[in-house]
C-alpha cells in the first residue's frame, strides 16, 4: 500500500503542473493578443505620389568640355522641393554608371533644395537719413538684390561626402555645378539664381577650383542649344 504521504505529494505535483500549464496558456494567449493589437494599430503608410514626365537632363561630357541635352521620363513628386531634389540625385546618379562621360563616385548627393523668391528683402536702418529731405527715413524694406533679379532663387544642400570625393579640377568641377544648374533650371523655369551650400553650411570651392560662394545665373548656365561647349563660367 502507498503511504499516504507520497500519495499527497503525488497529487500536489499533479496540480502543481496543472496549475503552471494553464498560467503558460493563459500567458501565450495574452502575449497573441497584444500582437495582433499591435500588428492592427500599425500604420499603413500613404501612398507616395508621384507623377511621371517628361525631364531634361545636362549631361557634361569631359571629353569635349561640353553639356548635352538628353530628354527622360521620369517619376518625379509633386512636392516641388522633393521633385528638384529626386531630379538632381538622379542626375548625379548618372555620373556613377560604368558608362558616364563624367565620372563621379556614388553615394549621397544632394541633402535638400529649398526655393526662395526674389528679389529678397533687407530692412532699411532705423534711424536712416534720407538722402532727399536730410530726415528719418521710414523703416521699409528694400530689394537687397538688384531690380533685375527676379524669378526665384534655388539654394542646393550638397553632402560633403559627394564634395570631398568629387575630382579635383576646373573643368571637372565647373560641368558638374553647370549640369546641375541648367538641369534644376529647365524643370523649373521660374529659377533664375543658384546657390549652393554643403552639409547647410557656405563652402569656398566644390573642390579647390570652382567657387561656391557666389551665386550662379541659371539663365547662363542653360546652354541654348542641345550639345554646347562650355569655355566659361556663366557671369552672376
């Protein structure tokens, strides 16, 4: 005959696991429950909208110093500072297939493009003689450009990473900056002037020769005919 007291613990250790069963079936049943709650309150992401036209790319060629025209479709966004930035990583994407006439090395591009409509505006100085009456003049503000600037102004974030990679030498350097300007200026006609920063921050040279802290034509830089050969940097 058993003695009672290993029948007791027998039956102890049977409830014991009955008990620890139902605690892990109660728990995985929660824990399921929390990720399908979890999977259900995820948002689905909206839909990029994006419309496909036809673009214009400048495409520099080293060879013969020049920028050829080569007509794209593309899809673009409809947010006017994301499509020019779309458009011109695509551009420089181009550079750094196996068969570009102007190699450059992949990798990030260009980090945002803002526009800015001119002329700009400065505050005259409190407290201004006028130069007519010898008196105050009243606190108003004033084209800080000249009455011919017009249009809008495009101000292109490079990475340093693409800066500090891109070769070295005036006509190298002068292609990509001319490429890149009469590309943004045929998508975006109303473009007049062109700045360029790097990592939002004002840099002398793309790479020890061509300056960036002017501000560029976009009129000028846009050849006027399919292939031109550039010989020089288009005037302010």
């Amino acid at each position: 005959m058993i003695p009672r007291y290993q029948r007791i613990l027998f039956w102890s250790l049977i409830a014991g696991i009955v008990l620890m069963a139902s605690f892990l079936i109660h728990g995985c049943r929660q824990a399921h429950q929390r990720l399908t709650a979890l999977n259900d309150a995820t948002p689905i992401a909206a839909p990029t909208t994006a419309s496909t036209q036809e673009i214009t790319l400048y495409l520099a060629n080293d060879a013969d110093g020049s920028l050829a025209a080569d007509q794209r479709e593309l899809a673009l966004p409809q947010d006017p500072t994301l499509r020019a930035r779309a458009l011109l990583e695509y551009l420089l994407a181009q550079y750094s297939l196996p068969t570009s006439t102007h190699p450059l090395q992949s990798g990030p591009t260009v980090d945002d493009v803002f526009f800015i409509n001119l002329p700009l505006a400065t505050p005259t100085p409190r407290n201004a003689l006028s130069p007519a009456t010898g008196l105050p003049s009243q606190d108003k503000s004033r084209p800080s450009h000249p009455a011919k600037s017009t249009g809008q102004l495009a101000i292109v974030n490079l990475h340093s990473s693409f800066v500090e990679s891109h070769p070295s030498g005036i006509q190298a350097e002068t292609l990509t900056l001319l490429s890149l300007i009469a590309t943004l200026h045929s998508a975006f006609p109303q473009v007049t002037e062109v700045r360029f920063l790097v990592d939002g921050e004002p840099r002398d040279t793309l790479a020890g020769h061509a300056d960036l802290t002017r501000v560029y034509s976009a009129t000028a830089a846009t050849p006027t005919e399919n292939t031109k050969k550039i010989t020089d940097t288009p005037q302010p």
